[in-house]
C-alpha cells in the first residue's frame, strides 16, 4: 500500500485505508474472524440524510470495499471457506430540526451553563466549554431522546417543577413536537435508569444536550437515528 500519512485518516478516505489493511490481514495472516466497519456511509447519511446523493455515493464506495474483501479472500485461497456477513448497526430517519431541553432547566435557574469561548471574528456562535458545574437537574440525550437526572435525588421539587414545566410546553406551544414519559413509562420502555423523566421528539426533530440558544433551532445534520 502507499504511505500512512495523517491525510489518510480524513473522511473520503479512512474506509479505503480500514479496508485496504483488511485485505493484507486476510491475505497475509488468514484470521479466523475478521470485523471490518466501513463507516463513511454512516458519516454521510448523519450529514446529508438518507435520500442525498453524498450518502448514495457513500454506499456506492462500500460496495467497492466489500468486493475488494472479497478479492482478498480470493488471493488467499479461502474464499469457499469464508462466510462473510454484512449488517448495518442503525436505520436513519431525516431530520431538520433539534431540540435543546437544557435551554429551559437554564430558564428555570436548574442549571447554570458553562461559561462560552470568545465568538471568533466572524462573529458566528461559540459553543460552551466543559462540562455544567452548579445543577440541580440535568438532560442527557440519545438520539431522538432524552432523560432529566437530579443531582441529588432527593431534591423532588426540581424534577416536578421540571416535569410540570415540560408537560406544559407538549400541550402548549410546542404540542405535537415530543412527548413526555414519566418514571413508570420510562420503566416499561426499560429506559433510562434512574431518570425522573423522559421526552421523546417527532419524527424529524433530534434532541441535543446544548446549554444555550433557542430551545428548537435548525439542525446542523439531516439524518438521525430511528424514533420511538
């Protein structure tokens, strides 16, 4: 192979440098068993979405990777002897807008956010810095999904004036955006261990675990993973 260079590492071109080192592993050693990931659709389709042609292109090339395995299980000989299985780790679903839960614990005083790095010249956001240090609840998001943890258990007021507070926004203002599930819901979904409560976005809103802005914004990406 030519030269490992940093560059080779970039996207557009780590899936050819995995599998042009899993061709020489099948060639050179003949592993009893060999894991590949190809990740550069899973990069696209989170960019671009699941129709875009970034992402056609994507599966384009993974099938190009997939016959150059199987070219190297040919140069060794041991082709009729391999089974080679291919599986996906997640669906997509298309998304065009995100939800920020923690914007409205800052609102309510449940979280103080992290301090932001200075806006650069051309006067674009900053994103904050480290991690919340005073909270009394906090979200931690999956996906389409999201989970409010207190710091101290015991502190029940903040989980019912965060749950009161979020329960009015899904029959108010943002009805038909996500839904609540409370503790007993979160446990039939074996869910979130330990949560006060979830939400959960429509399809086509993402949740995130930012600290600042509007609570619903423009996503940055166009597909996620499935929904509920």
């Amino acid at each position: 192979g030519s030269p490992w260079t940093e560059d080779r590492f970039q996207w557009g071109k780590m899936d050819d440098r995995i599998v042009e080192a899993a061709a020489g592993l099948i060639e050179l050693e003949k592993p009893e068993l060999l894991l590949v990931h190809i990740i550069e659709v899973d990069h696209e389709l989170h960019a671009w979405g699941r129709d875009s042609q970034e992402g056609f292109r994507a599966i384009e090339r993974a099938d190009r990777h997939l016959g150059q395995i199987l070219d190297a299980l040919d140069h060794a000989g041991v082709r009729e002897a391999t089974d080679v299985v291919v599986v996906s780790d997640h669906g997509f679903a298309m998304i065009h807008s995100v939800l920020h839960p923690n914007v409205i614990l800052a609102e309510l005083g449940l979280l103080e956010p992290p301090a932001a790095v200075p806006a650069p010249a051309s006067g674009t956001a900053s994103p904050p810095t480290g991690e919340v240090e005073r909270w009394r609840a906090v979200f931690h998001t999956s996906g389409s999904a999201g989970a409010l943890y207190l710091r101290e258990p015991t502190d029940a007021p903040a989980g019912e004036q965060a749950l009161r507070r979020f329960r009015e926004l899904a029959d108010g203002r943002y009805r038909g955006l996500f839904e609540v599930l409370d503790r007993a819901e979160l446990a039939r979904e074996g869910a979130f261990p330990g949560a006060e409560f979830g939400i959960c976005a429509a399809i086509g809103y993402d949740i995130s675990g930012g600290y600042r802005g509007p609570f619903i914004a423009a996503s940055e990406s166009r597909g996620n993973h499935g929904f509920r």
